[in-house]
C-alpha cells in the first residue's frame, strides 16, 4: 500500500500571527514558495494572504506553472464558518480562463455542497456542481466545447487534443 501522492516543496516561507482570544481567533497570515508539487500536479510557484477573524475573512493566492500548458491563476476566496465563495481568474495556455460564476461552496450534513459554478475558457464553458463527504463523492459537469488539453494542468503528459461537449456525472461511495 503505497498511502497517498507526497507533496513537494521545494522552496516556501509564511508569516504568520495567530491571536488565540475567548471571543475568537484571529489569523494574519503571507505565504509564497516555489517547486510545489503533488502526485502529477506541479506548480512553479504561488504566493497570497490570509486574513481570518473566528472563522470569517478572506484569502487571495496567485499560482503559476508551465508544466504540461503555461498557466497563472488568481484566487479571492471569501470564507464564513459554514460557506466558502471563491472567484479566481487568470491564464492558461496564454488565453484567459475565469469562473463567470463564483463557486459557493456550503457546509451540508457532514460535507460540503458545490453550488452551480460556471468556468469560461477560449470560448467555452462549464458548469460544475457536486457534492463532498468522507464517504462520498458526487460532481455534475455541463461542458460546452471544452478543451481536453485543460487536463493538461494535472496530467501534463496527457496529450489530449479536441473539444468536449455534453453532461458528465461521477459518484462515488467509500467501498463501492
């Protein structure tokens, strides 16, 4: 049993205050590195802040690598104790990439419910939702002319070519 992929960095600093108060915890926090890698995932470097007061505030990262495709992405995510909304925009493959729609992720009886979020990308778009637990997975995908070469940022030597139209559901449960 080989356990799951390690994770890689080669290079990475954070700063970090952590105010531990009765009415709640505050965190400050900068974090960058390069050489981050996981499994077939790579990503050349990141950077971002972190600022959360008792389970509520914001993080912001930026990602950028060139294995498989080139891609830079920018994150703004805005966290609350049972919601989490994320923007994020940017680069791959030298053509812009953005989700037109925020993913809003909810906290939902013992998991957390991906509402409808839609990706737009040279041309194309996708919507996704799903749901997550620990003994469950479930997505739900809406591709209008997707490019498979996108599979090029976790599978860099996929290779894929072409464009991908229709609805894709996946589910699993733990042992099945």
């Amino acid at each position: 049993f080989e356990g799951p992929p390690i994770i890689n960095l080669r290079r990475g600093q954070i700063d970090a205050t952590v105010v531990l108060d009765p009415r709640g915890m505050d965190v400050r926090a900068t974090f960058a590195g390069q050489g981050l890698s996981r499994g077939t995932l790579s990503i050349a470097r990141f950077s971002g802040d972190a600022h959360l007061v008792d389970g509520r505030g914001t993080v912001r990262a930026s990602v950028a690598g060139a294995r498989g495709r080139s891609f830079a992405l920018q994150l703004a995510a805005g966290i609350e104790p049972h919601r989490i909304r994320v923007n994020l925009a940017g680069q791959f493959s030298r053509r812009p990439i953005r989700l037109t729609r925020p993913a809003v992720f909810r906290r939902e009886n013992g998991g957390w419910r991906l509402e409808p979020a839609e990706i737009s990308y040279a041309g194309s778009r996708s919507q996704l939702s799903g749901r997550l637990t620990s003994t469950t997975a479930q997505v739900d995908a809406a591709l209008v002319r997707i490019p498979l070469s996108l599979l090029d940022i976790a599978y860099p030597r996929l290779g894929l070519g072409g464009l991908a139209s229709g609805n894709v559901q996946f589910n699993w449960t733990d042992g099945q």
